[in-house]
C-alpha cells in the first residue's frame, strides 16, 4: 500500500482540526496489515510533535461493544501521555469531535514484555490494577467505520482516566457501573473477555503480530465493559466494584 503516510495524515488531521473524515475503506483498499502500518505512523506524528506513548488499549474485548460498533474483531491502539487526564480533573469537549466514555479496568506493567518468548508470563509482569474511563473519539464520521478503519485511527483513542491504583489481582465478576449526563449502563467485568485478565493474553498475541512493544511502566486498558455512552458537559463517573471509582468533568 503506497498510501500510508497520506491516510496517516488524513486522520491526523481530522483529529487535530475536530473534523471528521469518511471511512477510508470507501476509496481504499486496506488490509489489516496497512491498517496497523498507518497506526504507527500516525502515532510517529504524535510523538514527533512531542507525545509520549504510555500504554496501550485493547478495544471491542467485549459483545455490548462488538454489537454497538458493528465490529467483532479485538484490536489494539497506543495511548499517549497527552491524553491523560487526571483522576477528578477537568478536560475541555471542544478538543474532541463527538466524544464518548466507557468504563474499563486498567492494568500496570511492571516490566518489559518479551514479545519472542512464546512462552512469557503476562500476568507475572503486571504489578497494579484500577478502574479506569477511557474517552473514545472517532475521526470518523458518524462514529460509523470497518475493522481496518477503526485500526488505522488508533481504535478511536482520544484520552484516559485513571483511578487509584491497587495491587494485581482477581477482577472477574465485578458489577461496573457508568454514568454521563443523563446516561447510566451497568454491567460486569465478565463481559470483557470472561475476565479481563484474558485481556493481556489477548494483548500480547496482538502485539507480537503486529510489532507493538510493551514496555515496563506501560498502562494497559482491557477493554470496555458496557457500550460507551456520549461524554457531554458535566461530571463522567465510573465505579467498579472492589476495584474503586474514576471521575473526569467535561468542560462545555
Ligand atoms: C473503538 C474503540 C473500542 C473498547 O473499549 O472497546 C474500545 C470504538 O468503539 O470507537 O475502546
Ligand atoms: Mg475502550
């Protein structure tokens, strides 16, 4: 594919003008080969203007966001320290095009992940977990995109929440709740994988395919529990239990 520094730009431009683009399968042939190739040249771009990447993000891990997104396959995005806000902190809806949150249980590696050992110990490299709300902001239009679009834009990440970190451990079967706005989902950290930690599996098989490295200190998000809901001006909360609560205020 001759056209992936071009699409790169395309989307990145969409996301630092808050203009969205149509899908890019409407004039393009992109397999999920070039579509993980244009990820990392978008993220190049991103770093090259200064951003760090601090982790990564599994996403569609679950069946309420395959069946919202009309995709079934699990993909994987980087974030960067420029998308993180703070736990209770204040982030500005105009830097976005139409965003979204969704609850998620985030996880802390450690150390670095050797990803040509076949044979490496996720679970023995990740030291802390917390409950987490990622926003998710689409440069498509309409949020409406195919596997390789989704892919080839980051997997629609925009910005990260964290909450109070705890020791690794058991996070099956927890009750999650979100609310924005008006808006409240409930669900289970079952429905992310059967339990998330299948999440890191899932991850680090990813992430050998297609050349992501995962490296000591890296947050990971497991993937959305419920559908995501529209993030609009006000507090966003989400709750897991046992695991704690996250925050983050939408400035209009
Ligand atoms: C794609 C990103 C999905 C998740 O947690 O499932 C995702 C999207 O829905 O725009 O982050
Ligand atoms: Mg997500």
């Amino acid at each position: 594919m001759m056209a992936i520094a071009a699409l790169a730009e395309r989307l990145d431009t969409a996301q630092t003008s808050r203009v969205d683009t149509p899908s890019l399968a409407d004039d393009h042939e992109i397999d999920i080969a070039d579509a993980y190739a244009i990820q990392a040249e978008l993220v190049a771009r991103r770093e090259a203007r200064g951003e760090r990447v601090v982790g990564v993000k599994l996403g569609l891990t679950s069946k309420a966001k395959m069946a919202q997104m009309g995709v079934s396959e699990v993909i994987a995005g980087r974030l960067t320290d420029a998308m993180r806000v703070a736990d209770g902190g204040e982030v500005s809806l105009a830097g976005f095009i139409h965003p979204k949150v969704e609850p998620e249980v985030a996880y802390r590696l450690a150390r670095d992940i050797d990803l040509a050992d076949p044979a490496f110990d996720v679970e023995a490299a990740v030291d802390a977990m917390a409950p987490a709300i990622e926003i998710i902001d689409s440069r498509y239009r309409d949020f409406r995109f195919t596997h390789t679009d989704v892919v080839a834009d980051n997997t629609s990440a925009a910005g990260f929440v964290l909450g109070p970190w705890r020791a690794f451990g058991e996070a099956a079967n927890r009750a999650v709740r979100l609310r924005s706005g008006d808006r409240e989902v409930i669900g289970s950290t079952s429905a992310i994988l059967g339990d998330p930690v299948r999440a890191l599996h899932a991850l680090v098989e990813l992430c050998r395919k297609r050349a992501i490295p995962l490296r000591a200190g890296q947050v990971v998000l497991a993937g959305a529990a419920t559908e995501a809901v529209p993030f609009v001006p006000g507090v966003a909360e989400a709750d897991i239990a046992g695991l704690g609560r996250v925050s983050v205020r939408g400035l209009a």
